[in-house]
C-alpha cells in the first residue's frame, strides 16, 4: 500500500510541479537558515566538557574595593580572577582530586630544525593537573608532575598546530626548543583539541584557540613575566616592580578545582571561608563574604558566553521556519482541494476516509523529506558562507577568534533542525490530509 501511495504522490508531483517545488523550497529556506543558526549557537552555548560538569568548579572569592563591586552592574558577583596571594594559599589545599591556576603569557619560539626566525606563541602557564582535569588529549608524551610545578622545571607542552609547524607533526618529546631564549624540554604534545567555548578561561576571548604552548605556572614569577591577559586591580599603593604587582590587589589567576563528591565541595568551600575569615581579620576582604566554587555550565551563563544576540537570532530563525510551513499548509490545502474530483472517485469507488488521508500523508512527508534534503544542503553552504565572511575577521581579531570550529558542521544542531522541520512539516500537513478525508463523496463528484 505503501509503494502505492508513493506512486499517487510522484503522480500529483507530475501534474504540479511548481506547487510541489514552491513547498519544496519554502522548506528547504526555513531549514537551511535553522541548520545555520542553530550550529552557531550550539556551538557558543554548548558545554565542551558536559561529562564532568558536577565536578569541574571554577573558583572565586571577592577581595575588591570595600567602596564598589568588581561589576556595577552585578554587585553579587565576585571578580572571575584571583588575586597572586589568593591563589598560591588556595593551591596548598589537598581536597580537590585535582587542582589548577593559570594565566596567560606572550612567548617566543625558536631552536627548532631548520627554524630561521623566533615565532610568537601564544603560552598557557598553569599546573600539571591542568592536563588530566580538563581530559585534555596527547599524541605524544604527557603533561608534567607536581615536581615540575615547584621547580619550576623547564619542560613544555606543544600544542598539535604548533609541533606540526615547527616538526613537521613527528614524535618531538624528549627535543629541546627554546622558549623567550630559555631552554625548555618538550614533555607532550597535544592530539587536535579545540574546546568551543573555551570553558576553562572566559576571560580572555572563550571562543579563540588553545593556545600555542603549556609551560608551568611558576615560570612567570620566575622570569617576572607579566600576564598577557587582563588584569584588574583596584590597590592605591603604586606598582614599580613585578613585586609589587603579585602582591598587590590586582586579580590575574583563574583557578579551577576538581570535586567529585558533595563533601569534597563543602570541605572546599570551608576552607575557603575560613582563609577569608582569617584575611578579613587582616585587613583584607572588606567586602561581605561571597566565595563561590561554580560548575562549567553556569560559569559559561554567568560570563554571558552566550549574548543575547545569538538567542535573538534563533528564536527568528524559527519564526521563518514556522512561516515556510505556515505558507506550505496553504500550498498543500489548495493543491489538494484543486484535485478533489480525483479523491470523489476514489471514494465513490469505496475507499475510506484513512485510506484518503494516509495517501496525502504520504504526499505530505515526501514533500517534507524533499524539502530536508535540499535545506541539508542550504545549510551546508550557509555554513561555508559564513566561514567564509568572517575568515579575514578571524585574521585580524586579536584574540583569533576560532570561527571555522563555531561554523563547523555540527550533527546535533543539524539533526535537531531536520528533525523538527520533517515534524513539523508532516504536523502542519495533517490538517489539509484531514480536511480533504472530510468532504462527503457526493460534493467532489459534483464537480465532474
């Protein structure tokens, strides 16, 4: 019965082929710009590490201006850095499974084979835990220990791109390179790994690129290299020496913790409130108590990594959506009242109402696949356009804001897209399926 149905339906598709192409291509249209809306926003509100996401907690306290909030225009929030002191002390901590600070640094590369000139990279300085928290990939090697991280040892991590630029992508581990003309052992080398958002440091642009190169965190105090991200501080006393700026207020550290279990965050949690009693009896934390240990998917909401904007943009590509349909029930109720005479006599020849109706079902949902078949692929060139139009922006943006992993080719956003519109497209045809069951008999051969 079924292969029947399909053959009425290529029959009618026969007789009506602008009609049927008209639906076709509204559908498609409504697809396609859901397919490339959605990919984008999935890919900027998405949680890259959504497996450990009741466990991973960033950290912050509020060791700002007793006169003003960090934010004034979200008082309740505490800076999203920590302050040199802060972080070191909450470091000593030995209840998180795992634990990390980290900053940003400019760093030269040179010394590789046949490297004729230094290249700048930019270097995540953090712990070793850094690596194994954050289930961060290798081809080749590993991070380092906890040793490396008090030496501080000269060892250094390469990311995929960058050892394939300076090796040719070979087994570097165990190679020297030199690192702002210091030596430096290679110990790892990262497998492809672009988290999107770049959840574990917001402050910073959280949607460009890992970075170049991974060095242990103490090897910015030690060569008194200032972080290249922003820092704020809000201290009166002036700074004329690296000294000065670790130990003044300025808030420069982003801290992440591990806790696996609700005790462990408790245990954390007291901890941290009792270093910031202890520093409020100092002199220190005027301000009232807000400590806060929170997980990946509300830091990313917290840090507005999605604006409002991309939410704007979604709810108005399924507005269009809901008119290509809204338009294709039109289309489909008077394509197939046109053809009433026909239905008459099947039903005078004594088929019955849901035989009718499931035969334009079947219409409805050829038309509906059709349609997803050709959006899969306006989608596909959307997505290319887009990357296309902000490739050179990309190449200006300081930040190298990653848009080819934002505009790739997303299987969840796009079976949901599909998914809906195949739905959707065979609910609105239940209607005119419905309505031409409906008729009596004797009103289609009337028309005879």
């Amino acid at each position: 019965m079924l292969a029947y149905y399909l053959r009425l339906a290529a029959t009618s598709f026969r007789r009506t082929p602008g009609l049927t192409a008209l639906m076709v291509c509204a559908i498609a249209l409504g697809i396609g710009a859901c397919i490339v809306t959605l990919t984008v926003y999935h890919a900027m509100s998405g949680n890259p590490i959504w497996w450990k996401n009741n466990v991973l907690y960033a950290v912050t306290m509020d060791s700002w201006d007793p006169a003003q909030p960090f934010d004034t225009d979200r008082p309740a929030l505490a800076p999203p850095q920590l302050t040199y002191r802060d972080a070191t002390y909450l470091m000593t901590s030995s209840i998180p499974k795992h634990k990390a600070i980290m900053t940003q640094l400019l760093g030269m590369l040179s010394g590789a084979p046949g490297q004729r000139a230094p290249v700048p990279v930019m270097t995540r300085a953090t712990t070793g835990d850094f690596f194994p928290m954050f289930a961060v990939p290798f081809q080749f090697g590993g991070g380092w220990d906890a040793a490396a991280d008090r030496g501080p040892q000269p060892v250094i991590v390469l990311s995929h791109a960058e050892n394939e630029k300076l090796f040719g992508g070979i087994d570097s581990v165990g190679r020297t390179i030199l690192w702002n003309g210091r030596q430096f052992r290679i110990v790892g080398v990262l497998a492809d790994w672009e988290p999107v958002p770049r959840f574990y440091d917001v402050v910073n642009n959280p949607f460009a690129g890992p970075e170049d190169a991974y060095v242990p965190f103490n090897w910015g105090p030690a060569l008194q290299e200032l972080p290249a991200g922003p820092s704020s501080g809000w201290g009166s006393q002036p700074v004329q020496s690296y000294q000065d700026f670790i130990n003044d207020e300025d808030v420069w550290i982003e801290m992440w913790v591990e806790l696996p279990t609700a005790a462990s965050r408790a245990r954390m949690l007291a901890f941290m409130n009792s270093y910031w009693a202890a520093q409020r009896k100092d002199g220190r934390f005027q301000r009232p108590l807000n400590n806060h240990l929170t997980n990946v998917g509300d830091w990313l909401q917290v840090n507005h990594v999605v604006n409002d904007d991309n939410s704007i943009l979604l709810r108005l590509a399924f507005a269009f959506l809901a008119v290509c349909l809204i338009n294709t029930v039109g289309i489909l109720l008077a394509k197939f009242l046109r053809r009433s005479s026909v239905t008459g006599l099947l039903r005078a020849l004594g088929a019955s109402r849901g035989q009718v109706f499931c035969q334009h079902l079947v219409e409805v949902a050829v038309i509906a696949t059709l349609g997803a078949a050709v959006g899969l692929l306006l989608g596909v060139i959307g997505l290319k356009a887009v990357e296309a139009l902000y490739t050179a922006a990309s190449a200006m943006d300081a930040g190298s804001t990653n848009y080819v992993a934002l505009t790739h080719f997303d299987p969840i956003g796009i079976g949901w897209a599909l998914g809906l519109a195949v739905l959707s497209t065979v609910a609105a045809g239940l209607y005119p399926a419905w309505a031409i069951g409906r008729l009596p008999p004797s009103r289609y051969l009337k028309s005879q």
